[in-house]
C-alpha cells in the first residue's frame, strides 16, 4: 500500500514509542517533518516512521510491524551474560554513541534534554518483567564504564548525568538488545518493554522474570 515517500505533520504513527516527539521536530528544524518516510504494517493496518519500528529502507515485500507481540526467547539472556562481550551486540556502542549525540532518534533522549524527565519516565522500560534486578544491575554497571570513552565529562557523581544513563542508555541498551537477540523490530521490543502496556497484548505478567532471567 502507498503512502507517498513523506508523511505530513496531521498523521499520526501509530507505534509504542514514536521517535518523533515535538521536541525532536523542533531541534532538527521544520524540514524533519517533511522528510519522514512511513511504512505500512500488512498485520495492523497501521502506519509507522521508519525509526519508530527500526527500519532504514522500504521492505522489499509486506511489511509486519510487530504488533503481534511475542515472548521473549530465555536462551538468549543467560546468566552473567555481557552487553559488550556479546558478538552480536558489536553494534551497541556505537549506537548508544549515536543516542547521546542526536544522531539516532530516540524519545527519551529528546524529552530528556528538554528537561522533560516526567514524560521521560513514562516512557521507561518495564525490564523487572523480564530480567532481575542483578542482571539490570550488571547492565546499568556496564554501560556506566563504558561512557567515559564517548562522554569525556561524564561523573557517576552528577546527578542528571546518572538521571541520563537510567532513564535514556539503559532502557535504549535494552531496546536495542532485545530487537538483535529476537530477531524482532523495534516496535515488538518497545510493546514488550511498555510500563503501561496492556496484559492482554503482552501475554504472561510479572512472573516471566523467573523464566527469562534465573541466575
């Protein structure tokens, strides 16, 4: 189905998070708006930007959205499993990277830099549904080291620096490795992740952290 190659400031993306918060729109200028490429979900019948499900091109066929969400597959987050160690995942940095400087769309980065951190939380990801605390802990501790090589300023003392790394590269780090791992696009992970989302479309509750994550 045939959109036309931009979308207009009246249509609405219908994804979990959309990246194209106001506050991005204003940073990037009015011709953001006008360069938006959307795509169609054959599943939903719904439209999404490109960024918003993780896309770079047109589909060469139907596209699906991930709006039939799924479960998480355990086998791919075992015990002591590393962000930065996993040959998969080589990609992370660099894409965090991306994340802290605006060159990746990311809500959470948007709306926190317009000291909007009320909105950035909810817009936080629900990851106590699916892994433990320690596990989130190495995560965040990981991620923690690793900045100091792209934020020279970066001081685990500062308190919005931290407010960055908790509600902005953790949850985006996450996103990220759920959508490698799965195989799935973003919007699955982002549906998964949903602090508000609806028990309904993401299947089994709290219970799930004991199967995906038992260390």
């Amino acid at each position: 189905m045939e959109k036309g190659k931009y979308g207009t400031e009246d249509e609405n993306c219908e994804a979990a998070l959309c990246q194209q918060v106001p506050e991005r729109k204003k940073r990037r200028g009015e011709r953001a708006e006008n360069q938006q490429n959307w795509v169609y979900c054959e599943d939903c019948f719904k439209w999404f930007h490109f960024e918003c499900v993780g896309i770079e091109r047109v589909p060469d066929g139907p596209y699906f959205s991930g709006c039939k969400t799924k479960e998480l597959n355990p086998s791919n987050y075992p015990s002591g499993m590393s962000l930065f160690q996993s040959p998969e995942l080589a990609g992370l940095k660099d894409h965090l990277k991306n994340i802290l400087y605006g060159n990746t769309a990311s809500a959470r980065h948007d709306l926190f830099n317009a000291r909007k951190e009320h909105e950035v939380l909810i817009h936080s990801c629900d990851c106590t549904s699916y892994f433990t605390g320690s596990k989130i802990r190495r995560f965040t501790n990981e991620i923690k080291s690793f900045l100091p090589s792209i934020w020279s300023d970066f001081k685990p003392t500062n308190t919005r620096m931290m407010s960055y790394l908790m509600s902005v590269l953790v949850p985006e780090a996450l996103i990220y490795m759920v959508t490698i791992k799965e195989g799935c696009s973003r919007q699955t992970a982002e549906k998964l992740f949903a602090v508000n989302r609806n028990p309904a479309d993401a299947g089994q509750d709290k219970n799930r952290s004991e199967e995906t994550d038992s260390e």
